[in-house]
C-alpha cells in the first residue's frame, strides 16, 4: 500500500479545473509541472480537457482503475465519489474537499461513513480537509511550494498541512531532502499513526531511513508504540512533535504518583518508549532532520572536533556541548603540530580550532585530511562553523566542505553563518544534496538529541522471588484501595521487603508487638494518611503508643493503627498510574511527604528494560544523593533498578491495578524496605 500512495502507476483527479486558484486546478497543475510520469486521469462533467489533458465525465468512464484518486469536489458529492471509486477497485483516495468535522456534527457524522465505505472496501483514505501527498515521484498537493524530492530523503508525515509547508520551506532553504510528505487532514480514517504503519510494514530497505512526524491527536497510543519501536529496531531514525498536550485532564488521583502525571508526562513516556526523539518546535525538528542527515548513521559517539573561523562561536558551541555530555578532547601533538603547519599564524590548533578569517579552501581540505589520518580513533564528528569574511572565496571553502562530508569518515556537520552575505555559495551548497545549519548552539543541541536519543530495549523477564500465582490469588475479586494487609501481601509475593509490623484494630494488642521500638504508627482507613494528621514517628515507649492510638483513632474514619519498626534512610517513592490506551507509568523520585510539591521524578511506560529501569533512577536531579554525600551512606542502586523492573512487571501482569505507590521506600545502602504502601484496583 505505501508504494501505491508514493509511486502510483495511475492517477485521478476528481473536479480538475482550469482554475488554478481552486484545490482542483492547482493540484493538476502540480503534478503536470512537476513531470508525474504514470497515467494521469482528469474527471470534469463539464470539459472535455482540463489543462491540456483529456478529461472524463464520470468516475465510470475512467479507462482504468487509478491507484491514487484525489477528490477535489463539494463535499456533498464525495461519498457518492468515494462509493464509485470503490466500486471500480481503486486503493488510494485523498480527499482535498473541506466541509466535513471541522465544521459541524453532521460533517464528523459524514466522515464517518465516508471511513466505513473505504474500510468495506479496503480503501486507504486520506482527509477530508486535506492538503495532499508529495513524493519524489510526482506533486499531489494544492499549495504553491514544491520543493524536488529525492528517493532516499526524509518522510514527513503530518497531521498538519500547513505544518508540511512551513517546515518545509525552511528545511529545504537549508537543503534538508525529502523522499515525501503525507498528509492526512481530518484522518476520518487514517491518522499519522495509521502512515507510520505502512512505513512499518513496507520499511525493509523500501522507505527512507528518516522519519519525522507532526500530530495533533493519537488516538491509538499502543499502535503508535508497536509500529515505532519496530521501525526504530531496523535502523530507522524518528523525531516527532505531538502538540496538544498542556491542557490539564480531571484525574482525582488517589496516589501520589498519579497526581504527578500530566498529558505531557505521558506522551514524554510513549515517546521514550518508543526510540522516538520528541521535539516541540519546527525549527527543531529541522535541526535534528539535518543532524539525521549529516551523520549519515553514526548515531554514536561523544568526542567532537570542533573547527571554526572565529573564536566566540567556537567557544559557544563547546559550552553547549560539554552542556549535553560531549568532550572536546586536545588533540594528538603530532596533529597540532601538522594543523599549525597549514593554518595562519595565530590559529588556534588544540581544539577547538580556530582557523582565523584569513583561511582558504585548501587550508580547510587540508585540515580536514590531517584530522582524517590523525584523529580518526579519538574523534567521532567534526562541528564546522564559518563565516564569510570576504578575504577568501567562501565558494571554495563550502565545496571543500561538501566535498570532505562524502569521502571523510568521520562525519562533518557544517553551521554557515553568513546566510546573506554568502547566499549564493550557500545555493551551489544545496544544489551539492548537502544541508547546513544556521546556528551553531543549536547544530550542537541537534546532535545531542541524536546521540542520547531513547534506545528500543527489551524488558526482563525474569526476576527471583516473583509469585504471580500468589499474587494473582490475592488480587482475585479485589476492587477499590487493597486493605494495608492485602497490600503488604500482594507486594511480599512480589518480591518487596516490609520492616516488622501489625495491624491492630484493639488498643490492648499494643501490649504483645514482639519488635523494638522506635515504631512509627499509621492510622488505618483515610488514604492519605499525612494529610490527616495520621502518621506519628519516632514512638520509644508503650505508654506514648497508647497515648498516640488515641489521638489517631479520634481522626474521622479511621479504625486502627498500623505499627511499623522505624527505620531510617533516605526516602524514594516509586508507582505506577494506568493511562486509558497507554498502559501503566511506572515512576520513581524523591519520596516522602515532599514528593508532589518537588516533582523530582521520571516516568517510563512499563514494562521496564533494565536500561530503562537505570535511566529511571539516573534522571532524577537529586540522583547523587542515592550515592550518598558527605560520610552518609547511599542507597542501594541496583536493587533500587530491580524493585522498579517488579513494578513494571507486576503491573504489566495484573492490569486492573489502577494506580499504586510504594512511598516511602527507605533505608541505607541494601537494607531498604517498602515503609508505606496502597495499591488501588478496578
């Protein structure tokens, strides 16, 4: 189906017009000046040619079953289109009509028959409301900027046409190729999740190896998710933008961890999940299509040579690397000494290099080929930045440069800076199939999003001491908050650690606790037992425990008192919280009664890789204090690691758990223990 959508054999135009102001009219005219080279036909009740081409009066009378029909008509007319075109046995329709859900219940009631006609009949269908599809093989789109396409280049699939052109008119400025940009309107039937499906199925080498994405809605998160890591497994590179997700849902959280969550955080996670590098700007999502480009799949690596014409540049685009954990590593003496040998006198020659304004084209090629002999085992890419000074050719110099991006090993992303002075050096650039950046902070920060992109891994599966039977017992007929009881023996089936503890519900069983004190007790009943007052540390004595029960039992709904050993340590939360259509986030952070109000916390769709479950951890800001500071003794990492793969594990297996919080999780080094705990099922 991809090939049929992007190298259509046959076309038809339903409503072409001679009037170019109309979609129909324009979009005829595009696919004539762009040179399609399959059959093209025009469907016009009223002309027998349209443009110079031969039209027909009906969808019936076509010669042939087109592959790819776009309907530019009223949109009264098109399910009878569609029906006709279905009928004939075409697999491709766009429609360009607008009228449909973007103006009223009866048009998003009309688009929906027009999706139960191209299901029935096994139909891609594109739109309402849609701008159209552009390939290297021919222009089905209605709007002026076409630029040329090239097998091989970028895929842009959008929810939004005019994102299509703005970020295109900029990209191709820069010289970034396109393989194809698909559109899909009001997706009545396809949405940008269904395109990347059929990127998905047909990828084995048939697609470009770069995918950018805009969306608006996704409605089928898992599909998404399955469809991306698949992609991202054989080699192929995603970034994509999802706006639409500031606004604040009505969530009523019962846990502290679904409390933290937001649309963002959830898409943050799906993103993540799968190897996708979320942006939130076009000019982004230019600048890591252009990064895509340059490294030509050296994706990995954070040693950079950085070579510049001027001092401050350079110095700008190394802060902003060290930023996002590069090194400019100095280079070999031999290497300096050879670099000196070429460059002005006063160049700097270390790195970053700083081949002052008086540099030539054969300077900077024998530069490059010093670095290439030199440094090929100590660098992995090679940051240009240069200016036109107007004391050399910079024509020159940018041909060395394009010239060095093909044969050199070592990738070379160039930043050119004089986008005015220099314009037409930079055009016989372009016309090269080279691209460039405008900037050299945000070359570096493209970069870096590339080289700690998110990894596809897979998750473990085996863990010790993990009793699914034990646990799916426990859980079976439970809905609604698990008693502290039921909570504690779900989570030691899971393989988590409690200190000694009771459930009491009598004052007089105080007397028989066999363990040490201090205790901590906790009122039984209200969910969130700090809120009301219902947690009380640090107990050394009976006479206060019994002094304490009273005043807990007193708090509205209550019914008794959890008696817990203290333990002492740092505090770290660790949840999860089921997202309608994503699955579970399982996250991790900084515990206590602080949490929410802190937020210093990471998020990962479960289940969980081990890498994930490290990264997890690794996120958060106050990391370092898990490693201990100043003589006080850390936490334990890696079991930390594997108590998050348990959760992912646990939720993953057991899906009507609704939200849970292991908070706190405390203690010293390896002796941690799950201090509180609910769990909420439905």
């Amino acid at each position: 189906m991809l090939n049929t959508l992007l190298n259509p054999q046959s076309i038809a135009i339903v409503g072409a017009s001679d009037d170019t102001t109309k979609p129909g009219g324009k979009i005829l005219y595009n696919i004539l000046r762009k040179g399609y080279e399959g059959h093209l036909m025009l469907v016009n009740p009223a002309r027998a040619s349209v443009q110079g081409v031969l039209a027909y009066p009906s969808i019936m009378a076509l010669p042939r079953i087109p592959d790819v029909a776009f309907l530019a008509i009223p949109a009264k007319f098109v399910r009878q289109a569609l029906t006709e075109l279905a009928r004939k046995g075409t697999k491709v329709v766009v429609v360009i009509s607008a009228g449909f859900g973007e103006m009223s219940a009866a048009g998003k009631r009309e688009e929906a028959e027009l999706a139960r006609i191209a299901d029935e009949y096994g139909i891609l269908l594109l739109g309402p409301n849609c701008l159209g599809v552009m390939s290297y093989a021919y222009a089905g789109k209605f709007t002026r900027f076409l630029p040329d396409m090239i097998q091989g280049g970028v895929d842009f699939i959008s929810g939004s046409g005019a994102s299509i052109d703005f970020l295109a008119e900029q990209a191709v400025r820069r010289g970034v190729p396109f393989n194809s940009f698909v559109t899909v309107g009001n997706s009545a039937q396809s949405d940008v999740t269904d395109i990347l499906g059929l990127f998905d199925e047909a990828y084995a080498g048939k697609t470009s190896a770069i995918i950018i994405l805009y969306m608006e809605v996704l409605n089928e998160p898992r599909a998404f998710l399955q469809h991306a890591r698949r992609l991202s497994r054989q080699g192929c590179l995603l970034a994509g933008i999802k706006s639409g997700t500031t606004e604040a849902g009505s969530r009523a959280a019962a846990s502290h961890t679904g409390a933290m969550v937001s649309n963002d955080t959830v898409i943050q996670a799906l993103f993540d999940k799968a190897g996708v590098i979320r942006l939130h700007s076009r000019l982004e999502l230019i600048d890591v299509a252009s990064a895509l480009v340059c490294v030509r799949g050296q994706l990995d690596g954070n040693r950079v040579c950085v070579f510049s014409d001027a001092g401050g540049p350079g110095v700008m685009l190394a802060d902003e690397l060290n930023r996002h954990g590069f090194v400019v590593p100095i280079l070999r003496e031999s290497t300096q000494a050879r670099i000196a040998g070429v460059l002005p006198m006063g160049a700097g020659v270390s790195n970053p290099i700083d081949c002052l304004p008086t540099r030539t084209g054969e300077m900077i090629a024998q530069v490059f080929n010093i670095i290439q002999e030199e440094e090929a085992d100590n660098i992995d890419y090679i940051l240009f930045i240069m200016g036109d000074s107007g004391l050399s050719d910079i024509w020159e110099i940018y041909k060395v440069v394009g010239e060095a991006m093909n044969t050199l090993s070592i990738p070379i992303l160039p930043a050119f800076c004089s986008v005015i002075s220099s314009s037409p050096a930079l055009q016989k650039f372009r016309e090269m199939g080279k691209c460039y950046f405008e900037d050299e902070v945000s070359m570096g920060r493209a970069l870096a999003r590339i080289v700690n992109r998110p990894r596809v891994t897979d998750p473990e599966t085996e863990l010790a001491n993990y009793d699914d039977a034990r646990i799916r017992s426990a859980l079976a007929g439970q809905n609604g908050p698990l008693s502290p009881r039921l909570t504690r023996e779900v989570l030691a089936a899971a393989g988590f650690p409690f200190p000694d503890q009771q459930e009491l519900t009598e004052k007089a069983a105080l007397a028989h606790i066999a363990f040490p004190f201090p205790w901590v007790m906790k009122v039984m009943g209200p969910l969130h037992k700090s809120d009301v007052g219902g947690v009380r540390l640090g107990i050394h004595s009976r006479a206060e425990a019994e002094w304490v029960w009273d005043e807990l039992l007193a708090i509205d709904g209550a019914y008794g008192c959890v008696v817990q050993r203290m333990i002492s340590g740092i505090e770290v939360i660790m949840g999860a919280k089921r997202e309608a259509g994503y699955g579970h986030l399982v996250a991790f952070g900084l515990g206590g009664i602080y949490t929410e109000i802190l937020q210093d916390v990471s998020f990962h769709l479960a289940p969980l890789s081990l890498a994930e479950a490290r990264n997890m951890i690794r996120a958060i800001k106050a990391f370092p204090l898990l490693n201990g500071v100043r003589g006080e003794p850390g936490m334990d990492v890696e079991m930390l690691t594997t108590w998050l793969l348990r959760i992912g594990r646990f939720v993953t297996d057991f899906p009507q758990v609704q939200e849970m919080d292991l908070n706190p999780v405390k203690g010293y080094g390896g002796d941690l223990y799950v201090v509180d705990a609910r769990i909420i099922v439905s």
